[in-house]
C-alpha cells in the first residue's frame, strides 16, 4: 500500500446556494507549492512558496447544522480531470469568531469516500484548517494522508 501526504492552500470563494439559507457553495484554488516550517529559539515561522506545476481544484457544499457547526460534502481534482478525490465530513466541522473581527475561524476533517484516476480505491483523511471573509472570501489549508491500494 502506497500512502501520500500533500499540503495545499486553497483560496477562493463560498456563497448561499440559490434558495437556501443554510447551505453555502465553496470553490477554490490551490497551486503547486512548497510549504516550510522552522522551529528555533524563538518560536516557529513558516511560509509558503509557489512552485512549478499543475493546480487542484476544490468545490463543496456546505450545510450549517447549528450555530457553529457544519457538515460537507465535494470533490478535490489534482491536476487534469482523472484524478479526484470525493469526501464527506466525519463528525462535524467547527466555525466561529476568530480574533480578527473580519474573519470567521473554521476546522474540519473528512475522509475519502471514493476516488478517480489515480486515486481510484483509495482511503485516508484530510484536515481543513480555514478562514472566511464577511464578503465570502475563503482561505483553506489542507493535510491530507492517502492510502493507494
């Protein structure tokens, strides 16, 4: 069994779905990139560079089950169309405040339902750690261990 880790930022946008109060759409995009992580005497630091290569495109819809709970469900595609990977929340994901009065601060993992291309019959988890704009602007930073039969 082949596993691969990826970490990607996603930027993009959510809304209300058309007739629905309670459900959001999101779409984002994430470039190929490097993300460095330094810990030292005072503290850590990171940062994120763009790289040569492909993107990954990010659509879900989101329905608010309570005041600072959602579930979600979508599809990430790597690259060209063939590889995808479909998932759905565990649990339920978290959002609220955050310390920037502009900004709502949000959780969630999910597991992979199925997949395509390349990753057809594959398993794992990915983690969303996530911000949102009053005006609907979405910035999301994933992790996500795959298994590949």
């Amino acid at each position: 069994m082949k596993q691969i880790i990826y970490a990607m930022q996603f930027v993009g946008s959510a809304a209300p779905k058309a007739g629905s109060p309670t459900i959001l759409t999101a779409t984002t995009t994430a470039l190929s990139g490097n993300i460095t992580t330094v810990a030292g005497p005072e503290g850590v630091s990171g940062r994120l560079e763009t790289i040569d290569g492909g993107k990954a495109t990010f659509t879900s819809e989101v329905t608010i089950t309570g005041e600072t709970s959602f579930r979600e469900s979508g599809t990430i595609q790597f690259g060209d169309e063939r590889h995808r990977l479909h998932f759905s929340t565990v649990g339920e994901g978290y959002l609220n405040a955050s310390a920037d009065p502009r900004l709502k601060h949000g959780t969630v993992t999910w597991r992979l339902d199925s997949g395509e291309g390349q990753f057809a019959g594959a398993s794992g988890l990915i983690t969303s750690n996530f911000t949102i704009s009053e005006t609907g602007e979405v910035t999301d930073n994933h992790f996500g261990v795959i298994f590949l039969p």
